[in-house]
C-alpha cells in the first residue's frame, strides 16, 4: 500500500503505477482528496490518493479434462486375424473424437472476475473525472462569493462586500461595489475586459455557468448607450429587412447581439470578424444556398 500526492489524478495514478511495479489496470485506489486549481492559484490542493496491488484469484480445476478421446487399439484384431506384429507398428492410431466426446465447462464466475478486474476499476475512475456538479445555484453563489471576497479582502482597493446572485439558472450576477469599485473598470473598460475574462473562465469551467458582470453600474450604462444607439439601426432593419452595425468592442458588441436578437427572432444576426480582429453585427433575411439567387 502506497500514499500518493500530486497535482492530477493521471498524474497520481502513474506515479502509483511506478511504485507498485504494475499497469494501472492492476492498482486499486481509494481517493482521499480531489485536485483543486483554486482561485487565481489561491486554494490549490493537490490529489491524494491510497494504492494498492489488485491480486487477482482466478480458479481452474486441473482435474477436470477439457476434452476427452477414445482410442481404438487393434491389438485384439491382429491377434484374431493373426497379422504380425511388426506390421502394425507402422500402423496410425486411430482416434475418435465426435461432438458428443467433447465437453467444454464453463465457469462463468471465472469470467466475471476477469472481467471484473480488466474493466471494472476504470469505468469507476472515468465517471468520477467527469464529475458534474448538480448543487443548487443559490449554493454555489454562496461558494464563489466566499472565494472572490477572501481574494480582494487582500488587495489594495477598497471596496464592499462582493455579491453574486443568480441571474437565471444558467447565469450568475458579479457586483462590485464600493469606493474603489470604479477604479476596477480601468481607462476603456480594459480592466472590466480583463476581470471578466478571468472571472468567466474560473466559474465556467469549474461550475458549467455563464457570468453577468457589474461593477459600479458600468454594465447597466453601457446597455443603455447601446440601446440609445441600436434605435436608429432597429428602425431600419424594419423597415428593409437588412441593417449593420459600426465596429464594437468587449462588452458593447454582447450587449447589442443580445438586443438584436431579442427584437429580431425570425432574422439571421450574427457577429462578423475583419481582418484586423474588429467585430460587428450584421441583420439580414437567410437563405440555403440552393434557393439564392
């Protein structure tokens, strides 16, 4: 039995494969401890896991044939037909072996054992890789609250009580707030870009939830510029069934995807790439390629 520690389950299942001198496939392993990645490399923990040689029974019975043969010696009939004996020396035995000589046993709790130790341990291991947490959102707003105000309880700014909330159930609400809660969004949002990106990655990837960013009101005034703008654009995808946005930026261009597709459902409104990396919106009526013109 073996104590393992490292920063992944692979990476504990192959060190325990080292030591014990065995495939992975042969080791049996209780985990005491998940792999965690923390917060911004706050809170890491590390794999620990408890190895042990799988020893496998797997029971035969010698004394049982697989099959079984008759032979038929002619020594009788030499003697009855007086045919020498240095004749039948060069002789073939003959050998009968029909369908009904032959018994084959089957031990089917051989076999489930075999099968047991060949495949079970690892269809256990997969499963728990792709652990998928089904807590309640209330719940996990209440644990990514935690870990964002314990991270800013130690930096230099200022600021409230960080809140997070459900927006829907696919969605959590961020806010910041506070003295120095503006100082956050940085010249041209480019410190609310790089907050969210940060904020988005952790909680999507750990939670399999999207976030909703608000940080002194900056979200709620940059929906209302993008409306303000979007006004004149609306009107004229009414009324000619096409329309395109000006270049937008980070958050602005999320904003109006979302206000374009909420005013249009039965319209084609996707997002479009120049070459230099600058995004817009275009609105049209789609059509398949083999009804265009």
């Amino acid at each position: 039995m073996v104590k393992i520690e490292a920063w992944s389950l692979e990476e504990a299942y192959t060190l325990a494969s080292e030591k014990l001198s065995c495939s992975i496939t042969e080791i049996e392993c209780e985990i005491t401890q998940y792999p965690s990645k923390g917060f911004l490399g706050i809170g890491r923990k590390k794999a620990i896991l408890v190895a042990v040689k799988k020893v496998l029974t797997i029971e035969t019975k010698s004394s049982e044939p697989i099959f079984t043969q008759k032979r038929e010696i002619k020594q009788n009939e030499q003697k009855q037909k007086n045919i020498p004996t240095q004749q039948v020396v060069g002789e073939t035995e003959s050998v009968c072996c029909s369908s009904e000589d032959i018994v084959y046993p089957l031990n089917t709790e051989s076999l489930r054992a075999k099968e047991k130790a060949c495949t079970g341990y690892q269809a256990i291991d997969i499963e728990k890789n792709f652990f998928k947490d089904e807590r309640d959102i209330s719940e996990i707003c209440e644990e990514i609250s935690a870990d964002i105000n314990a991270l800013f309880n130690v930096s230099c700014f200022e600021l409230e009580t960080v809140a997070v909330t459900p927006y829907d159930p696919e969605t959590v609400l961020i806010t910041f707030s506070g003295k120095d809660s503006a100082l956050l969004i940085g010249k041209e949002g480019y410190r609310y870009k790089a907050l969210s990106y940060l904020l988005f990655n952790w909680i999507n990837s750990k939670y399999n939830l999207l976030i909703r960013l608000e940080i002194a009101e900056f979200l709620k005034n940059q929906e209302e510029v993008v409306k303000s703008y979007l006004l004149p654009l609306v009107e004229q995808v009414r009324a000619t069934r096409r329309g395109q946005t000006k270049i937008l930026d980070g958050v602005l261009i999320q904003i109006a995807l979302k206000e374009l597709r909420d005013e249009f459902p039965d319209l084609y409104v996707g997002v479009k790439t120049n070459e230099d990396g600058s995004k817009y919106i275009i609105i049209n009526e789609f059509y398949p390629k083999q009804y265009a013109k």
